[in-house]
C-alpha cells in the first residue's frame, strides 16, 4: 500500500512537472516572440520560430561519404537564416549594363582557383587551413560549393603564392547576416610561420574590413599602420557580393560588385612580395566564400589580339553549367570591344572551352552557346558590328592544361578569340 502510495505521488508531480513545463513554454514563447534579439535562453524556442518565420527546412545538402546523394539539413539555425535571407528575388540579378563604370580586368595568368568542386560537402577545404574551422556546404539560391567559415581565426591557402607587382584577388561572399564583418588581408610573410606578427601579420600588407555599412583599410609594415581610410557603402549581408582586388605596384583598387570603394595610388607598402591572402574572423560573423581567384599579370589585349592573332582570356565569367555572361565580366568585354571598335577592319573568331567535367556533347555545346552569348553581349552592350564576329565552340577537346586540379579546370575554361 504504502508503495501505490509513493507511485500516485510521483506520477502527480511528473503531471504537475509537465504542465509547468508547459505553462513555461508558452510563457517562454510569448517573450521569445516579443523580445528574441534579448533573449537566447531557449534555442530550441529560437529554432521553432525560425522554422515559423522563415518557412525554411532542409536549406543546405550534404552529401554522405559513402557516395551517396541524399540530402541532409545542418543543425544550424544560423545558417538556415544566413540562406534563407540570402536568396535574392527573381529580379534582382545584376545586369551587365549595371557595371558600366566596373573597369576592373583580372590577371592573366592564374596562380590559384578554388571553387572547392573537389572538396566533399561537410569537410573543411583541402587547400587551405585555418586555426579555426569550416566546411564545405552547398545553398539552395546559390550554385557551386561554398566555404563556411564557422568559427573565428584565420583562414588562408595553404602554399605561398607567387604572385607579382601587378595582380588581382577576386571571390564571391555571402556575410550571411545583416550586422556583419568580414576582414581580409593582403600578406607579405612566412607561410611557415602564418601568425606572425599576431593582429598585424607578415612583415607588410594592407587590411581590411568589409561591413554592411562602410569599408575600412588600412596598410602597415614593421609593425605599424601606415596609411588608413574607409568608404561607405550599403551592403545587404544576405545576398551574394563579388568582392575585386586589383594591384598594381603600390595601387590598391577594391571593388564591391560594380562599385569601386577604394582606388589609393599608393597604399600597398614597397619593396614587398604579397604572398599570402587571408580571411580573418570575429564577432558572429559566419560567411560563405566561392570562386577563390589569384592571377598575376596584366593582359596585354591589343597586342595579343590585332599582333599576334589571338587572345586568350580569362576575364569572361559564367556560373556553373550556364551560357549567360555574367556582370563582373563587364571590364574584360568594354576593353575587347574598344579595340575592336578602334580597328573596324578587324574580323575575329570566338570560342568557348569548357574543362572536362560533365559529358562530352553537353561541353561541346555549352562551349558553343557561351561563344554566343560573348558576340551577343559586344554586339548589344558595346556596339561592336555583329558581321565581324563568328562564334564557335570547342568544348573540352582542346585543354591547355590536366584536368585535375580546380587551377587546371580554371586554365581550361577560357574564352578565345582569334583573327581572321
């Protein structure tokens, strides 16, 4: 009797528990939606009202390293927000006559690509090291692989870079929230010893900090800063940016998508080899970063194209699988087109090359439709008379370099044009 007494007594208070417990949730869900940004006692109150608000599940796909397709949800509610606040509206694709002031052309000569196509999704990226941590994720309103950048440290390509006066920095962001900073250094160091000179690494180089409202650099060696400034620019942290650096002896120009927020004749230090590129972390700060590009050397277009007869550019972009130019190919296509408008009796030859991803006919015929898509955007854009462009593709049938690695692909897909 006396243990149906102690049971009924216990079984009461577990009743009286779980209605506390939900007395408690309910109470805990009115102040949740009232005041959240105050109040991140209960994340699992946060998720549910993430998952109400947003509507979102399942926003990015991993894939299992059996090989296997099926797609997983991360656990992160940050990055549930950070994707699903990134997704732009139909309309919203920058056109190409948006950059008509964007004169940034890149390097000729590649010196490092990473788009992390030969990273498995869920580990941290094979080229690069960090004494922090990320992982390779893909996103529902985005194509390609992504580095995450979860925790924070630094994060930089794990070789020295060999890189000359004149060179260019290109990759696309996603800061992933509004209130964001992203800082990122051009490094003249050791990449043996990468922290050295702890906040003010290297020897020499040039910081800055990209946030959703102004951009702030700053240029230093010997331990000191020498030179400083900012530039104020609105930012939506949840869209996709292109992010340019373009270096030219001591200049510095940095652009973000089509504007140029920084153009200093001589604000990187001299007499120094900028051999390591670094993205530095704080604060909550969890970005995504894509098509990681180094290239050295400025192209010498005309000599190239009206002397020698052919040019091979590197300048032309177009998303994965995709035959439509992107914007930020702006400066490449005005500086072809004004050579071309300045020699009318010039006739050329475009064809596209693909790498070796993907089935054969589908190159060949992607390679075809992007050399299109080249003749449409100088005849339409830049005024260039259609009768003198032939188009052409050639798929993956002539690489100048293995298709093994992500710099080899990215030497393999290029735009050609040759005299005829």
């Amino acid at each position: 009797m006396k243990t149906l007494r102690i049971l009924f007594v216990f079984l009461f208070c577990l009743g009286m528990s779980n209605v506390n417990a939900q007395i408690n949730l309910k109470d805990k869900l009115k102040r949740q939606t009232n005041n959240r940004a105050n109040n991140k006692a209960d994340q699992g109150i946060d998720k549910g009202l993430d998952a109400v608000e947003n509507g979102v599940k399942d926003l990015f796909k991993k894939k299992k390293k059996d090989g296997d397709q099926a797609q997983d949800s991360t656990s992160s509610d940050q990055n549930q927000d950070a994707t699903q606040n990134s997704k732009p509206a139909a309309d919203s694709k920058p056109s190409l006559a948006a950059y008509s002031k964007f004169d940034f052309i890149p390097g000729e000569k590649v010196i490092f690509y990473d788009d992390f196509s030969q990273d498995a999704v869920g580990d941290f990226p094979a080229l690069w090291f960090s004494n922090g941590s990320g992982e390779v994720v893909t996103l529902n309103n985005y194509p390609g692989n992504w580095m995450q950048i979860t925790a924070n440290g630094c994060y930089y390509p794990e070789r020295d870079l060999q890189t000359t006066e004149n060179f260019t920095v290109e990759f696309d962001l996603i800061p992933g929230s509004e209130n964001f900073e992203v800082g990122f250094f051009l490094v003249a160091g050791d990449i043996k010893n990468p922290m050295e000179g702890g906040a003010i690494p290297g020897k020499a180089g040039v910081k800055t900090n990209i946030t959703g409202y102004t951009t702030y650099f700053s240029s230093y060696f010997n331990g000191a800063y020498a030179l400083d400034g900012n530039k104020d620019i609105v930012l939506n942290g949840n869209e996709k940016m292109h992010v340019s650096y373009w270096v030219q002896k001591q200049r510095l120009r940095i652009y973000i998508n089509e504007t140029k927020v920084i153009d200093s004749p001589r604000l990187m230090p001299v007499g120094y080899k900028y051999n390591m590129l670094r993205f530095e972390m704080g604060g909550e700060t969890k970005p995504y970063i894509a098509n990681f590009r180094v290239a050295a050397g400025l192209p010498d277009t005309r000599n190239k194209l009206i002397t020698e007869g052919k040019l091979v550019t590197y300048g032309i972009y177009f998303d994965v699988n995709k035959d439509v130019v992107k914007p930020e190919s702006y400066g490449t296509l005005k500086e072809i087109a004004g050579i071309l408008n300045e020699v009318p009796d010039v006739k050329v030859k475009i064809f596209g090359h693909t790498d070796a991803d993907g089935e054969d006919a589908k190159n060949m015929d992607l390679s075809k439709r992007r050399a299109a898509s080249v003749k449409n955007e100088l005849v339409k854009s830049f005024g260039v008379n259609g009768d003198r462009l032939e188009t052409d593709g050639l798929g993956e049938t002539k690489p100048v370099a293995p298709n093994d690695t992500p710099v080899n692909k990215a030497l393999n897909r290029r735009v050609e044009f040759i005299k005829l």
